[in-house]
C-alpha cells in the first residue's frame, strides 16, 4: 500500500527530503501561492502548524504556478515572501506541479486517494490533504476551507 514516506521531495532550500521523515506523524499538505486570493490562509496554516507540532503534526508546503501564474518567483523569493509576511516556519518544498503528465508524484497519490467535489483533479491553489499518523489519506479539503476549520479533524488523527 503507497503513502506519504513513499515519496521524497525537494525542499524549498534544495535538499533532497524524504517523507519517511513524517512517518508516525500527522501532517497536512497545501499546494500554496504567493499572489492568490488565498494567500492570507498561511497565517492559518502557521497557527495550525504552532499549536499542534508538538504533537506530532506538520502542515507541508508545495508551491504551485498552474492556476493564474500565481506563484511566479523562484524559491528563494517564495520562502522569503513567506517568512516575512506571515511568520512561516513550517516546512515548505520547491516549487511543484499538482496536476497534468508532470505532476509530483506525491500529488498524483493524493489525487488518486481523494478526488473532489468535480473529480480528481486539483482546481485551485491551498487544496489540502490532511494524512493520518498511518500515512494514508484522511480527507480532502476545498481550497476555500480555511485552515482553522480543520484543527477539530487534525486533534481527532493525533489522538487516535
């Protein structure tokens, strides 16, 4: 059975991370944008991310450019972006596609675990996937879900 220690990718600093690294944890992936309507959810993502990492609990970052082009600056200029106006700490990888013939092979699993309301596909950037302590898929979250409304599912995986 695949989960998320299955895959391996970059981090935004451009080291080689391997998911295993997560393995007993519960985590949260997000495909973020810089400039997008969304954006302000990173502050949310932060609090989720502070409140529960004692726990056991990561919100994992993938930068996405597939919707609107927003997300257009390189690496360095999105991890500073992200630090500066929200206060980012959590983990943030380089920048990703989610959907099509070259997407991240983490999102093609997550795609096919969960689909959405309209299919597999991923329409929009802050879609997230909240993944148990087992590795496998929980739920499937809407990119207009704003992340506080997901810690009462995030404290129910930490205490299973």
């Amino acid at each position: 059975m695949t989960a998320l220690d299955d895959f391996s990718a970059r981090s935004i600093d451009g080291r080689e991370v391997d998911l295993a690294d997560y393995r007993g944890q519960v985590a949260l992936v997000v495909n973020t944008a810089s400039q997008c309507g969304f954006t302000p959810q990173y502050q949310g993502l932060q609090q989720l991310h502070d409140t529960f990492a004692e726990r056991g609990f990561s919100v994992l970052g993938f930068p996405c450019d597939q919707f609107g082009g927003q997300e257009p600056g390189a690496d360095d200029e999105i991890a500073g972006f992200c630090e500066r106006n929200f206060g980012v700490t959590f983990p943030l990888f380089s920048k990703v596609e989610v959907n099509g013939d070259d997407a991240h092979p983490l999102y093609a699993w997550l795609r096919s675990e969960k689909g959405g309301v309209l299919g597999s596909r991923i329409k929009w950037n802050f879609t997230k996937y909240l993944i148990g302590r087992d590795g496998q898929v929980v739920a499937r979250y809407a990119p207009t879900t704003k992340p506080e409304k997901i810690a009462a599912d995030i404290e129910k995986e930490l205490t299973r």
